[in-house]
C-alpha cells in the first residue's frame, strides 16, 4: 500500500501531501521535514530509493524523483514494487505537465484544489487506481467540466501564466 | 478590500502567504486568515463555505491548525452543488480522519452519495470513503460499494473495486461477501478495472484463507490466460510507459499469481510456462521492464519450487547487477537477500558481481553489497572474500570505511579457520583502518594473541613491523605497544621463529623507541598513553640497560595534567628507582586471558554479566581486572599500606598488597562521598582503614556498588588497559618517606572520611527487568537522617532500537513521601550503549518499620509505538 504522496520544494516547503494512513496534523509536519531532511542530503548520482524505517515505522521505503525545485516523493511497504512506483511518479508528473503545459513550481501553489482532483484520479486510498495519464485527464476534464457548468465560483483559473513572475 | 477579510480570494491568500518574508510573518497572515474565515463560519454564510474550506486546506498543508473547519466540510458535502460537494470531500479527506467523531454524522451523506445519479458523486463520495473509512463506516456501507462494483461506469467500478480493498482491511469479516463479485471483475476487458480487481483479489486473499482458495482453483487458469494475453498483445500507447506496454497490469497479474502459487504445487505449475516467458520475453533495457522482471523474479522465488525457473531468476538478478542504473542494481541486491535463504549456491555464483557493488559509487548499494556479502562468507569462501575486501578497504571513501572495518571484522572472527590467519588479518586490518576499528575487535585481538602460546614472538615481529609503517593507526598502536610489553623479549631474541618468516634483528632500544613515539605521540589519546606506560614498566624488567632510559621517558608524564598518568608515572617511577627485588615478580608476564570470559561478555552485551567475572578476576593472582579505582582511592592506601608490610619481599608482599584490594572499593565509595571531613592525622587514617578492612560484610556490598557503578564508564575489556594497576599498588607501599609522592599525600591526607558517617551501606537491586528494559536502584541517605533515601535509578536499554520520549513515573504508598528530580535525558540508546539516570528522594515517616514499597510506570516510544510498561518493586533492600 501506499502510505503517503508528497511533493516539496527543494527548500522543504511541501507542495502537496496526501497521508492515505491517517496521521495527525503536527505528524504530518514532522514527517514531511525527516523525509527532506533525508532527500537534500541525497547526492544526485544514487539511486532513487530510501529505507525509511527510521520515519515511517517498520517495513517503509521511499522513492523520489527530483524534477527541477521540486520532489516527488511516494512512501509505501512491501507490497509495492518499487520500481513500479518510480514509474507511478513518472505517470503523475506527465499529467501534470499535459494539464499544466510544462508544469511548474507556482502552478501547483496555485492550483492546489485541481492537483488534489488528479491526484485523486492516480491514487485511491493509498492503491493505484490509474496508470494512463490520457484516462486520468479525461477524468479530470469532466469535473472540470462539472464545476464551470454549475456556475458557481471558479476555483480553476483558466490560466496562470500571469503569475510566473512571482 | 481588507485583504484578510472572507472576501479575499484563495488565490490573493495564496500570494500573501507566499510573500511572506520570515516564518514570523506567514504565521501572521495565517492567524488573520484563520481569523477570518472562523468569523465567517460563526455567521454561517453558505456563500464564502466553498472559499474557506480551500483556504484551510492550504493551510493546512503549511502545518497550521485547521480542526474548526471539519463541520462546514459536512455542511458543504450535504449541499446539493456538484462543486460544493466536490471541495467539502476534499476538504473532508485532508481535514479529518477516521479517528474523529465527526465522521459518524458524514456517513449518512456518504451513504446518498453513493447512491446518486451522478455517477461522478458517486465517484466523490467513493474516493473519500477509500480515503477515510472506519470499521463501523465499512460495516454501514459495504452494501452500497458491493453493487456499485457492478456499476455501468467502469470508472465507477475501479474506484468501487480499491474501496473494497479498505473495507476489508477494515472488517475482514465482510471479505467472504466481495469474493464473487471480485472474481468477476478478472474477466473484466477494461483496464483500469481489471487492474484494480486484481488488486482487490490479491488484497482478499490476504485477509481470508477462504478467498485463496477460491481464487486459487476457479481463477488461477484464467489469470494466467489474461497474462498470456497481456504479454503477447500488440502496442497499446495508452498504457505505454517509456516503451512497454502497461507494466503495472503486468506487475499487477504477476504479483497476484504469486500469492495464489505460494505453497501450492498445482497452481505454481499451471503457472509456470508464462512466468518462464515473461522472464525471457521482457526487454530488460527501460526501467518499466525491469520492473516487471523483478516482480517476476520474486514470483518465481516465492512459488513452489521449479529449479530452472529459479536459477532463470537468479541470473536475471545477476544481470541487473551489472546494470548501469543505480535502482536496478540496488533493488537486485534487495532481492538477493531474500533470495540467500531459498537458494544459497545460486546466489553465491553471483558473488563476484556482488563483491563489485560493495566498490560501487551509491552509498546505500555499498552497504546493501556489503551485508549480502557478509551473508555468503562461508569457511570454504572466507580467505577470497576477506583478501577482496582489505584490499578494497585500502581504497575505500573514508565515511564507508566504519562500517567495512566492522564487517571485515566480524566476518574474521566468525570464520578465521586457524589463529595465525586471524592474527595476519586483523593485522592487515589495524595497519589499513585502525582508526575504524572498534573496541571489541582489537581487545578480541589481544586475548586471541595472549591464548596463542606459539605465535607470541610472530605476533610481536609482526606488529612491530606493522607498526613502522602505520603508526598513525590508533588501534594498531595500542595493540602493538601492549604486545611489546608482554613479549618484548620474544621481539628481540627472535623468539619462536616460524617457518614463513624472516628473522629481524630489533634492539631492546628499539622497541622502547616504539613505545617511546606512541606515548609521544600529541594524538594518542589516554588509553593508548596509559597502555605505554605500563608497557614501558614491563620492559625496563624486560631489558635491564635501557632501564635509566625508560626511566626518563616515564618521568616526563610526572607533571602530565591528566591524574591517571601522572599517577602512573610516580608509581612506576619509583618501582623503577628503589623497588628493583620486586620489580620482575610485579611485571610478569599476563596469565592467559580468558577467551571464555571474554567471547561471554561480548555476546551479552549487558552489563549485568560484568560484575560477576570482573568479580572473579579480582581474585586471579596478578589481578587481571582491577575496578577503576580513583587515584584518591590509591593514595590513601598507600598509607594504610605502610603498616601492614613495610619490610616483607617479593612475592609474599604482592600477596599480601593483592589481598587488599578487596578492600578498595569499600575504601573508595566513602572516601569520595565525604569531602569536607575535619583534617585527621596519619595515624587516624589508618586506623579507619584498618577498621573498614574488619568489616567483610560492608566492604564486600559495596564491592558491587563500586563494580556496577563502573560499568558505564568502562567498556567491560578496559581492564585490559589496567592490567598492571593492581602490581602498582604494592609499590607505593614501601614508597613513604622522602618520595615526591609524599606531597600528594599531604594535599589529600586531611580529606579522608570517617566510614561510620556514612550509615550502612545498601546493596543496589534490579527494580525491573524485561529483555528490553532493565532498571537499577542504588541508594544513599544523608548521614543523620535515617528516614530519607537517595536512590539514583539507572535504566538501560537492552534492546537493539533506541527509546525515544523516555518517561518514568513513581507512586509509593501514603506513608512515604516521593520526590522525583529530573531524569538526565529522555532518550535511550540501544543496546546498553549508555543509560538514563534519574534521582529519587523517598522520606519514610515509618522507618524502622516499615520498608519501602512502590509501583512505577514506564512509557516510551520504540520503533513510534507508544510502550507502556508497570510494575511493582516489593525487593528494597530492609531497613530504608
């Protein structure tokens, strides 16, 4: 099972942490901070996987990917190959980058609610549940869709090329 | 527009937060939006619910108290808006779990929800309850998902399939209900659910042994066919991951077969041909595929036995060994570890590849490689691998070099065929990474060398040549200048030349040379300075001419601000000058060191087992191991010493000076509690000595204080250091007088106690002991009054994982008083590497009748699991 998805900066700020054990609030803090404080000690040249007993509790792995300011970082057991879920973490940056065209740090701080939608779509209660990111996007689009024709407030903005610049 | 106000967007939320300069400032922002948004749900507009509940969960992904907003999640789930809904689940998801009450009120909605005739709600309220289900949510519910994983959406059944999977991790109870509806959901064509529904199959067959057996004689055919089909279907780009059609399927089947082969022979057949072509037929270049091999690999290795599908995967995972990705090779190594227990001779063809990856760049695969290699040693492969691996340590970075010294090693200790080869690699090791090597091995090295009658000259010319080239090594000096003290003779004489040796020609001056550069050295450190000045002590007996010259050296260390040495010094000096009939029976060579007592210690690695055979070598005749007595201790018994046998030679003198040193402890407890006695004359200090010694019972108690109050400080083989100690005791006995030493004495002579002030001593118990706890109570009370007690606990750790949030309660019956002082830490180390120590102050109101009784409670946390351990402690010593 998958335990946690999370995505920090590489200054340790997260960008986005979903616990599928559940964890209390100051917990989650604590962990996110062991796990970059593991990760920025990483040399760029090793492999992707962490034992992560020390974090997590008994049998935990972790495995990350560094694209860029941020990493992605998947924490689950034994019951998950791990190179499979460096190819999940391959999986949820491309659709990602499709919704997001060449996704980057601020899209994610702003558009918090609409990652968590596809993170929904990749992930389920700590299972896999897509591994297409074309079938997650087509999902993704269809609550999108949902929300604009409900007319209610829009918490997608159509574009956020205007905040790059911070 | 106020910016902290409900109007604010999320988005300017967003931005104010983020320009934010120090932490200081974010939490303002935050306590002002916090602020806000609370005012607004007190006023309970359904307008700006949507916008808070997506403001608290971002800060609540920033670390910030979020609690007050679970209810307006409920109250946006219960609306009827597709958006509403959609936040208040999300919100519902992040902001509580399944611990909080709330949830008992969201599964009336959940339960409409999943019965909506928008399928994507549907898909909403599944997600959250696969998010946070609880048992009683899984028992209300599971009805629902039931159907739904015959819904027509196939996107409704995949999330319908994983929700299962919660529900009967939840209640496996409810599992026998999913098992046909799961079992249909394999014959399933479209991908998504029938990825999921391998997964809910491979997750029921977890949870019941019934649903194995289903799975196993109706599915097993089929899986095989699906896989058959997977395998041999045409290019799917949909599901293409860097070249290779849908790995996770792969991944998914394969992993589902395993558990349906394990343990049983008919299935692990049926499935044998298509796992032996997804090994073959799987392009092994792009990560994806490697990962359907590793799983596959595993599969095989789990399955009953098929020799030539094992050996297939064993040499899959030799070939991901020499792949160039870092995560091949380290998840390779992974699988070698389990695979060592089901095949051993098969991995061992593998061991050269796995010897490459201990040299490999990646830490963390060296040190995977390294404890796969420790596992294959085996006494025919020992002499190879331990060659390959103190060659590597030669070149090795210096931060790896800790942990391949350890293993080398123990890998020598463990399967050394013959002493001499031990010897030799040790030596090999100590010369290459002696500032590595840990306490344990070089004294393991030294009792090895003592029991070896006929390799102590070989040992000796060896270490003495090793010792010209690495003197830098720390353990190697010590080793070297310990062994040149016993057997500095053998050096120079060419003692017991073995065959495979040259002679060498060495001086007496020589080696005192050796001795001379490692107690000069500005970087030795006590240890290996106190371990020269013995060795220098021995060899001036050993070689009569550099006597003058070894004199010298030890008196430069007169003035040496650290006591142990400067105290050595003195003593050894004046052996040297005034006690030459004495000096060849104190230096003697060591007796042989217990190997037994040794290899005994080591194993336990509790202190408990340390008092006994330091006890037991007090009585060996040259006192093997001495308590580490305080120099106070020292100096005032060379006053007493005065007395008893101030003209008596030799050996008989020893005798008489060794059979006081069951006395010292005693004499050291209550010389260093009392300090601040009246000044006493000479006579007086005798007197009291000699009074103590007449007392067996109080001397002999506080034997084992003294014992197990050393332990902490002392590794249990420092004694080892002190060796010769005990002999030094005689020689300031006769030493009174016009002796440099004298002054000493002066200055410590008005400090001695009067024993009798002290109060009885007590004997320290064993309050509570477990495998993985031990707690040790010592006491004390303040001369005068009788009725309080000083008890310092000490707690020791015996298990292999440290204790974190270490606490330790008391409770004692009314008519005791209990004052708790601070503990010195709250955190345990492992394996009695170090302890927690925490004073206890009892006053007893009834003492004299009656004793003391209490019951203690000790909470900590191992591994992140909160332990809770009580008891109560009945075995205080009487009289407290």
């Amino acid at each position: 099972m998958i335990r946690a998805v999370m995505v920090m900066n590489t200054q340790g700020k997260p960008r986005l942490a979903k616990f599928y054990d559940s964890q209390p609030v100051d917990k989650q803090q604590e962990l996110i901070r062991s796990v970059f404080g593991v990760l920025c000690s990483r040399a760029e040249n090793v492999s992707n996987f962490v034992e992560a007993d020390s974090i997590f509790g008994p049998d935990s792995r972790i495995v990350y990917k560094h694209f860029a300011t941020l990493y992605f970082v998947l924490v689950f057991d034994s019951s998950e190959n791990e190179l499979a879920m460096l190819d999940l973490i391959q999986v949820l940056v491309e659709t990602l980058d499709k919704c997001f065209k060449n996704v980057c740090e601020l899209d994610l701080v702003f558009n918090y609610s609409k990652i968590h939608t596809i993170l929904d779509e990749i992930f389920f209660g700590g299972q896999v549940l897509e591994t297409s990111s074309a079938e997650v996007m087509k999902a993704v689009e269809e609550i999108s869709k949902l929300e604009t024709a409900s007319n209610s407030i829009t918490l997608v903005p159509k574009s956020v090329s205007g905040w790059r610049g911070r | 527009m106020n910016p902290f106000s409900s109007e604010t967007r999320l988005r300017d939320m967003i931005r104010a937060i983020r320009a934010c300069k120090t932490a200081a400032e974010e939490r303002a922002v935050v306590r002002k939006e916090c602020a806000a948004i609370r005012a607004s749900i007190n006023e309970n507009d359904p307008d700006y619910r949507h916008r808070n509940i997506a403001k608290l969960m971002f800060i609540h992904m920033l670390g910030y108290p979020t609690h007050f907003g679970q209810m307006e999640c409920l109250k946006l789930i219960a609306s009827a808006e597709f958006p509403e809904k959609r936040i208040g689940y999300l919100g519902l998801m992040l902001l509580l779990d399944e611990r909080q009450e709330v949830l008992m009120l969201v599964t009336n909605s959940l339960k409409q929800d999943l019965n909506h005739a928008n399928q994507y709600i549907v898909g909403l309220a599944l997600c959250a309850l696969g998010n946070i289900c609880s048992a009683e949510m899984a028992r209300d519910l599971a009805p629902e998902v039931e159907r739904l994983l015959q819904f027509r959406d196939p996107n409704t059944r995949k999330k319908a399939a994983l929700c299962a999977i919660r529900i009967i991790k939840k209640v496996p109870d409810l599992a026998e209900n999913f098992i046909n509806p799961a079992a249909a959901l394999l014959k399933e064509k479209h991908h998504g659910v029938l990825i999921t529904g391998v997964q809910l199959c491979t997750d029921l067959c977890k949870v019941s042994p019934e649903a194995l057996e289903h799975f196993r004689k109706k599915c097993t055919e089929g899986l095989v066919r699906t896989l058959k089909d997977v395998v041999n279907s045409p290019y799917a780009p949909e599901y293409d991951i860097a070249g290779i059609t849908d790995p996770f399927l792969h991944i998914r089947l394969v992993r589902l077969l395993r558990v349906l082969g394990q343990g049983n022979a008919d299935a692990s057949d049926l499935m044998n041909d298509i796992l032996a072509q997804v090994a073959t037929k799987t392009e092994s270049n792009k990560n994806a595929g490697n990962a359907i091999l590793y799983e596959c690999v595993e599969t095989i290795m789990s399955i009953e036995d098929n020799g030539g599908l094992r050996v297939l995967a064993i040499n899959i995972l030799g070939r991901f060994l020499s792949n160039r990705d870092n995560n091949i090779r380290y998840v390779a190594l992974n699988m070698l570890m389990k695979a060592i227990t089901v095949d051993t001779q098969a991995v061992q063809r593998h061991r050269a590849t796995i010897l490459e990856c201990v040299k490999d760049s990646d830490a963390s695969i060296r040190k995977r490689a390294l404890e796969l290699v420790y596992l294959l040693v085996n006494e025919s492969n020992v002499k190879p691998l331990t060659k390959e691996l103190i060659e590597y340590l030669e070149v090795s970075d210096q931060e790896f070099k800790g942990d391949l010294t350890a293993k080398i090693c123990s890998i020598i200790a463990k399967f050394s065929p013959e002493k001499i080869w031990y010897i030799d690699q040790m030596l090999k090791v100590l010369s290459e990474a002696g500032n590595f090597v840990k306490d344990e091995a070089w004294h393991a090295l030294i009792v090895v060398i003592s029991n070896a009658s006929d390799l102590h000259g070989y040992s000796v010319r060896a270490l003495y040549r090793a010792f010209q080239t690495s003197a830098e090594q720390e353990t190697l000096v010590r080793v070297a200048v310990w062994c040149i003290g016993e057997y500095g003779d053998m050096l120079i004489n060419n003692v017991a030349l073995l065959d495979i040796e040259n002679p060498i020609t060495v001086t007496g001056s020589d080696a005192v040379d050796v001795v001379e550069v490692s107690i000069k050295r500005h970087t030795s450190d006590l240890t290996t300075k106190s371990m020269s000045l013995i060795a220098l002590l021995k060899l001036s007996s050993r070689f009569p001419s550099c006597s003058e010259r070894i004199r010298d050296i030890i008196i430069q260390n007169r003035g040496s601000l650290v006591l142990e040495l400067q105290q050595r010094s003195i003593e050894f000096n004046s052996v040297i000058e005034k006690h030459q009939n004495i000096r060849s029976a104190l230096v003697e060579r060591m007796p042989v060191l217990d190997e037994a007592t040794f290899i005994g210690r080591r194993a336990g690695s509790s202190p408990a087992i340390v008092p006994t055979s330091n006890s037991a070598s007090l009585n060996l005749p040259n006192g093997v191991a001495k308590p580490p007595a305080a120099p106070l201790v020292d100096l005032l018994d060379l006053s007493s010493d005065d007395v008893p046998a101030p003209s008596s030679s030799g050996g008989g003198f020893l005798q008489d000076l060794l059979g006081g040193v069951d006395l010292l402890p005693g004499l050291n407890q209550t010389a260093i509690s009392g300090t601040n006695e009246a000044p006493r004359t000479g006579t007086d200090i005798l007197l009291d000595l000699l009074s103590i010694e007449t007392s067996p019972t109080q001397s002999s108690s506080s034997i084992t204080d003294i014992l197990s109050s050393s332990q902490g400080d002392k590794s249990p083989v420092a004694s080892l250091g002190e060796i010769s100690s005990p002999p030094s005791l005689s020689t300031r006995a006769t030493s009174a007088g016009a002796d440099p030493m004298m002054d000493l004495l002066g200055g410590f002579s008005p400090n001695p106690p009067m024993p009798e002030d002290n109060g009885p001593v007590y004997p320290s118990i064993v309050a509570f002991e477990s495998s993985s706890l031990r707690i040790t109570f010592d006491f004390s009370k303040a001369p005068g009054n009788p009725q309080k007690t000083t008890i310092l606990a000490t707690f020791t750790n015996m298990s292999q994982s440290i204790y974190t949030d270490f606490i330790f309660q008391a409770a004692v019956p009314k008519f005791l008083q209990l004052h708790l002082d601070p503990a010195s830490s709250n955190t345990l180390p492992a394996s009695g590497n170090g302890s927690i120590t925490q004073n206890l102050r009892v006053t007893n109101s009834q003492h004299g009748k009656k004793s003391l009784v209490m019951r203690m409670r000790i909470a900590y946390k191992f591994n992140n699991e909160d332990i809770l351990e009580e008891g109560q402690i009945n075995n205080f010593p009487r009289g407290l």
